[in-house]
C-alpha cells in the first residue's frame, strides 16, 4: 500500500505478468499519475488498461481471435517498445524479434500463459532490459539472424465487421507474412493475384508444403536472393523510399547470384535431412529437453555417460563460434544452467566442439564428470594432444563470454577446429592443420579414458531403444526444469 498511497517511490520499470493480480491496477494507476511514467520514449513506461494479444502477432497456432485487439496492435506500431509482454490468450508463445519500421530498433513479443495452467506453460518470463539511455547506437540496432520484418507493415489492421468475417485460417496463417501481390503481377505481367508465403520467399521452405494456402513463387524467391527489396516484390513499391538499403527494381542473374542460389537450394536440402534441424524429418525430437530463442539442448543419442547433452543451434549453422551476441549471450545462460545442475549431484561440466570445415550442423557436447577428477581433465587432453602431435593453445577468463571471444579470434572457417572448455573455466583450443589428421571422436575418447569407459568410446556402441530415449529424456527434463534457463 506504500506504493499506492505514495509513501514509497514506485520503482520503474515495473512490470506484473501472467495473472498479475487485482491490486495491480492501483499500482499501475498511482504510477501513471507520475508525468515522467508517462508518453511513448523508448525506455519509459505507458500504462494501459489491459493487455492484448496482438493481431499480426506471429502467433500461428491459434485457431480464433478473442483476446486480439487492432487498438493495441496500432499503439504498439506506434510506439514500437523493445518488449510487448502479453497474457489474455493464455497460451505462452515467445516470437521471433521483429524490425520496426522508421525505427532501429527490434522488438520481441512475449505471451504468456496463466498460472497454475493444466498444460504447464510458461506464465513468468524473466528479461533483463538495459535501459536505452547508457546503450550505444549498435548495441540499440543490433539485430539477431532470425529477426524478421514487423508484422504491421502488412495489410492486417481491418474494423471489426471485417475481422469478424475472416476464418480461422486467416488468423492461423499470419505468420506466414501475406502480401496481395496482384498490382505487383499486374505491373510486371504474369500471375492472378495470389498471396505469396514471405516463409518460402525468405528461406526457400515452408513447414507447410503442400498444406500452404499462399503460392511458394520461386522467381520471387531469386529476385529476394538478389538482394531486391521484398515490399517491392510484393507491393510494386517501397514505403521506406531512400532509406531502404535494398534493391528497388527487379534484377538479371548473373554468374554470382547463380552460384549463391545453387548454395541456398543445397543448404535447404541438407536442412531438411539434418539430424539437429528442427525442421528436418529426421530430428530425434523426442530427445529434445529445452528450447530456447537460438538454441535448443537434446540429449546425446548413444551417450557416455548418463546426462550427457547437446547444445545445439536451432538454424542450421556449422559452428557455435561466429555467433552474434545475443545468440552468446543465450548460449552462456544454458551453459550456466547445466554447470549449476550438474554441480547439484556432485559433477562438473565439460564441454567441447568439433568444427571440421565441412561441419552442417553444429552441436556443443556437455558431459558431467565426477567433481574428484573434475582437476584430471586438462591433464588427460594435454596427455592426448602430446600422443597426437600437437599442442593446445591454453587461455583462461574470468568472464566466459571473454573466453568464447578469444576462441573466435583463433578461429579460421578455412580450416578444422577442436576446443574443450575445463570446469575452472581454462580453455584449451587446437587449430587442425591443413593435412593434419584429427579424430572427430577426439573429445569422447579422451574422457572414456578418464573414465574408464573404453567400450562407450563409440556411441554407436551406447544406443538404446526410443522408448529407453523417451524415458531418459523425460527424467532428465524432470529434474532440470529448477534450472532450465527457458523455464
């Protein structure tokens, strides 16, 4: 009540989510009452009287409307927040960040379920928002690789009477980024007016196939690729004018857009047979224990040891080295959070990647070793490296961020790269000569030799049936959750 009587200063930012309760209205009330609370800056406070799903928000599984408001989508292409933080569909959903338009900025839209859901999804989300006044002008348009355009720069704000004819399909398509793209057919001369799948145009699959509403235009798709503009594609017209960093005229192939498109057709079928593409068929999904914003953990198939992990990217990347920021940023949080389960049954963590040159997927391996020989691992890879002919490169921060950095400093796309990262935080790191022969296995058998596992040094010798899989996995998500980072 000190809050609200106005005994005690009302700490901004503050924020109630989920079910937030009755009292938070007089909170929120007394806090508007503040004039510095109020108006639309990037890092301030807007109190509204309650908060919606937004239509156009990304969020595909959703078969009705109730809960959306055009109101709020409007204010929130107005005022373009970093964070738009909603719970009247009860559902979590965490979308991709989206650019805003004449803003440089990327905002991320959160729902959230209701506490205590049957389901058990998500009703609290933690952030940790630096505010806009100390970020530099990078740091403030720094956008990940899965960022996407905004949802509002599409024809979605219609009256009621209008959105209450649409069907279910068009709410459950939205994040497919229609376009009406018959004045662009008209004006170049072929076509009757469909609507294109901007996810087809922009990676060159869609999820959907053949169960997709929206024409997969493979000849938009080439000019896409050619770097032209993709309103202009689809509108005939770019609203952004000389600000867009785009093409605005359709452009010819020439030899170098050919070889990039040959690339981009033979990633999407390499990703659609990956074994660590969410996408793909051939996903073990039934081992997969957390999913974050860029990464996912899984549960090795044939492991060493018991809870031994994958962490692994959800786009299909060769490498968790060349990784933007925010995509470290994440990968420490999960690293984090395994160290702190292990340590919780007397066990530390190792982690080590192989990237060969010709590396598809990446995949970071997390095993647990008893805390007792926890002080043996540097010397055992040390003891291996000498029998190989080599020696590691040895580096040690007191940040791991700082560490990984260093890694990437060592790091040649050229060449094959081996590194392990001990308990004390020490980093030993071996660039793979040109005809220098490397075992791929090299991290799993130099610790089956630390703990005496030989037979396991082969995981095609540790496979277990899926339904051992299933109930490993389920165990291991058990007693994680206190520590998953996306709980």
């Amino acid at each position: 009540m000190g809050y609200v009587e106005g005994r005690s200063e009302i700490p901004i930012p503050t924020y109630f989510i989920g079910d937030y309760g009755v009292g938070a209205p007089k909170v929120l009330l007394a806090a508007s009452k503040e004039t510095g609370n109020q108006g639309f800056k990037m890092d301030g406070l807007k109190v509204c009287k309650n908060l919606y799903w937004l239509k156009g928000s990304g969020k595909f599984t959703l078969q009705e409307s109730t809960g959306s408001d055009s109101t709020v989508a409007e204010l929130v292409s107005e005022i373009k927040p970093r964070y738009h933080i909603a719970g009247t569909k009860g559902v979590f959903y965490a979308r991709e960040p989206y650019s805003n338009v004449d803003a440089v900025h990327v905002t991320r839209f959160i729902g959230l379920s209701a506490v205590g859901n049957k389901d058990k999804q998500k009703f609290i989300h933690a952030i940790s928002p630096t505010p806009a006044s100390i970020m530099s002008a990078s740091e403030i348009s720094m956008k990940s690789t899965n960022t996407t355009i905004s949802p509002y720069s599409t024809p979605l704000m219609v009256d009621g009477n209008e959105a209450s004819k649409r069907s279910s399909d068009s709410v459950t398509d939205s994040q497919y980024w229609r376009y009406d793209v018959s004045t662009k057919r008209q004006k170049h001369g072929a076509g009757s007016g469909d609507k294109m799948c901007f996810k087809f145009v922009s990676s060159g699959t869609c999820p959907r196939e053949e169960n997709c509403h929206f024409q997969h235009d493979m000849a938009a798709r080439e000019q896409f690729m050619r770097g032209v503009c993709f309103d202009f594609i689809n509108k005939g017209k770019c609203e952004r004018g000389p600000d867009c960093n785009f093409k605005h005229s359709l452009q010819e192939e020439s030899e170098g857009n050919a070889d990039r498109r040959r690339r981009s057709d033979n990633a999407s079928a390499r990703s659609k047979e990956c074994w660590f593409c969410i996408s793909s068929a051939n996903v073990e999904s039934h081992l997969i224990i957390s999913i974050g914003e860029n990464f996912y953990c899984a549960l090795a198939k044939g492991p060493l040891v018991k809870d031994h992990v994958l962490v692994i990217p959800v786009e299909h990347l060769p490498n968790t080295i060349a990784l933007s920021q925010q995509c470290e940023s994440e990968l420490d949080r999960f690293q984090n959070s395994l160290k702190k389960f292990y340590k919780n049954q007397e066990k530390e963590a190792v982690f080590f990647e192989w990237v060969s040159k010709r590396s598809t997927h990446a995949n970071l391996q997390v095993i647990p070793v008893p805390s007792s020989k926890a002080a043996a691992v540097q010397n055992i890879f040390n003891f291996a490296a000498d029998k190989m002919g080599f020696k590691f490169e040895v580096t040690k921060f007191n940040n791991n961020l700082e560490g990984r950095n260093s890694l990437r400093t060592q790091f040649d796309k050229n060449l094959s790269f081996f590194y392990v990262e001990l308990p004390d935080g020490t980093k030993l790191s071996h660039v793979v000569g040109e005809n220098e022969k490397f075992p791929a296995q090299f991290g799993r058998e130099v610790l089956a030799g630390l703990l005496d596992l030989a037979k396991r040094a082969d995981w095609r010798n540790c496979t277990c049936s899926k339904e051992e899989e299933t109930k490993m996995a389920s165990d291991f998500k058990a007693q994680f959750q206190e520590f998953d980072p996306n709980e």
